[in-house]
C-alpha cells in the first residue's frame, strides 16, 4: 500500500502563495543575492580512452581539478547531444504528467525509490523545494520495475541506455583518476568492484516564489565514489562550495559535471576532495536534473590505497564497508557523514 507523502513541490509552486515555513533554509552560509562564477575544468574524456599524445595532459587538468574543486565538466564521453536531450526529455515529460498519473510510481513512506519529495522525520526539518524521482539501476536484479515510469514509453529504455554508457565511464574515469597520481590503474577500481551499484535520481525544481530564503537541495556531498550530474541545458542552479565560499556551476550544455563522492575522498585517502554542494531556487523557470550515484559494491571493504599513506599523508579514514548505510544515517542527523570514519 503506497501512502501519500507530503504535497509535491510542483503544487505548491503552482498554487501560489507564500511558501510554508519548514521550507525556509536557516543554515548559516545564507543565500546571498548573487554569486561568482566558478571555474570548472572541462576535461577531454576521449584523451583516456586510447594511446593519445594528449592523455599526459588531460590527467594534469583532471589532477588538478578533483584535488581543488571536486568536480570537472567531461566532454566527448561518446554521447550525441541528441541522446542526451532524450534523457532530459523523459525526465521533463514525466514531471510534467498530472499528478495522480506520476503518483503511479510514488514511494513508500518507509522506502527512498519512487517518485516523491523529501522523508519528514521531525517537525523542525528544512525541506528542499524539489520533487524527485529515485531509481535503483544497477545491480539490474534490484530494480523495482514498478516504480520505473511507463510514461513517456520510452523512459526505461533511456535510462537503460544512458546508465549503460555511465557504467562504461565510470571505470573509465576511476582508472584515470589512479592514473593521474601514477598509480596501478586498478587500485581505485578494483576497491569499486564489476557489480558496483548505480542510483538514478531525476531532480525537478518548480520556480519558487522565495528564491532568497529557500534552497532546492541543501548543502551535502555526495555519498558515492563519483556522481554523474546531467545539468539542466539552460537554468543554472548548482552551487560548489570552495575556500568557504559559494560559487555557481555553469553550464555546458553537453558536458557531464563529473564530482567526486565521498568514497573516492576516502580510497584516495583526501587527495581529491568530495565537494560539498547545494541548488539555488530562481523565482522564474523550472530546472531539472538528473544524478547518477556510482556506488562501490556493498561487501566490498573501501579504504586509504596503501600508497597514499605516507609519512607527510598519514592516513586519514577508516576501512568501511557498506558506506551507503552509514551515510543515510548520518545525514539524516545533518551531520558530515564523511566525518564518522575519519581517524
Ligand atoms: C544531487 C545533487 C544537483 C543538481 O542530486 O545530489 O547534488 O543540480 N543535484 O540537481
Ligand atoms: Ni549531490
């Protein structure tokens, strides 16, 4: 039996108004009128893939940017632009269905899948301006079919398709990552494992009509080894927060924003850093997203790779299997879940 949740944002947002105050963000980093632009290194995917001249290069530049920001803009990951605008197009045309139809697919309320907003687990909780849609991919025998829209027709077909080509990437990606530090190729892939697990989660952000007080997801890192964000083409939103300060990601409309989650900051042991992050609101135009969390296996036991821990880098972090499980616990208590294994 599948109960309501509290109200989609969509309808707030629709039905106009002043918003309800547990919306209202009381964090102490505010939001401030405007921001600064940060500068997110776009790093060329096709230089890893084969013997390329340029592959010393683009590692410096991917280096360089998950050991400062967190996070770097790929391009030529293999995708046509065309397919991407398909993945956002099944996304925005779900979101765009009647109420009764998307809540077809709600979650549970003792569930994290489905189509829904925010868990409400104490009174004084700020919640985020957006609705979502939460899809376990991979493994494939923990997909909940059920919950997976069969409006638009072709949306499991896309996602399918699109996190498919992520899975390719995201080994891709982990391999030139050790690289970058001249390490064995495999010592963060093989702590990742071949049946690795990969979460889809479609963000959809109504305008919202106090863009000043109210934040579309509040600042967390993410709990993953990496986390592909395929960014809204044309309304920014996305915030990384760098020297103590907030700067917006910009767009590049068919690059994948590439960060690193938090357990690549601990398999590096903190050499690349897991962003802390947020989504700003805008009062005019809605925006959607879609991340894909690449997560390590459950069983396997993720830690320091033993050549990052040297006399100057003592270690930093535990041993910890099943990061995820810690990770939904602590956060649920606003706390840095990172922060529990650190030693
Ligand atoms: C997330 C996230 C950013 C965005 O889903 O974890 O940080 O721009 N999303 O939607
Ligand atoms: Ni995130």
């Amino acid at each position: 039996m599948v109960e309501p949740l509290s109200n989609p944002v969509q309808e707030l947002a629709s039905n106009g108004g002043e918003p309800p105050e547990r919306y209202i963000y009381r964090g102490s980093d505010g939001i401030a009128p405007s921001f600064p632009l940060l500068e997110v290194p776009i790093v060329d995917l096709s230089c890893f893939a084969s013997s390329s001249p340029l592959a010393d290069q683009e590692l410096d530049k991917l280096r360089l940017a998950i050991s400062s920001c967190g996070c770097f803009q790929a391009i030529n990951h293999g995708m046509s632009n065309s397919f991407l605008d398909q993945v956002r197009d099944v996304g925005k045309t779900f979101f765009a269905l009647p109420t009764e139809e998307k809540q077809k697919y709600s979650r549970a309320v003792d569930d994290t899948e489905g189509y829904g907003n925010d868990s409400v687990l104490s009174e004084n909780q700020t919640l985020d301006w957006s609705d979502r849609l939460y899809l376990i991919v991979n493994p494939k025998d923990q997909r909940k079919l059920k919950l997976w829209p069969k409006n638009p027709e072709s949306f499991r077909e896309v996602l399918h398709e699109y996190t498919m080509k992520l899975k390719i990437l995201t080994e891709l990606v982990l391999k030139a990552m050790a690289k970058s530090l001249n390490l064995e190729e495999n010592c963060f892939f093989d702590q990742y494992g071949e049946e690795a697990s990969m979460i889809a989660r479609y963000n959809f952000y109504p305008p919202c009509p106090r863009p000043d007080l109210i934040l579309g997801v509040k600042p967390h890192a993410d709990g993953s080894a990496i986390t592909f964000l395929l960014q809204d083409k044309e309304v920014e939103g996305l915030q990384v927060l760098k020297d103590d300060q907030w700067f917006n990601v910009p767009i590049v409309p068919h690059a994948l924003l590439i960060n690193v989650g938090d357990q690549v900051e601990i398999m590096s042991n903190g050499m690349f850093k897991s962003p802390m992050h947020r989504v700003v609101t805008n009062s005019e135009r809605e925006r959607m997203t879609l991340a894909v969390f690449c997560m390590p296996e459950a069983d396997i036991e993720i830690g320091p790779v033993e050549e990052l821990v040297t006399e100057e880098r003592p270690r930093m972090y535990k041993k910890i299997k099943n990061f995820v499980s810690l990770y939904f616990q602590n956060y649920q208590q606003g706390k840095r879940p990172i922060d529990t294994v650190k030693l």
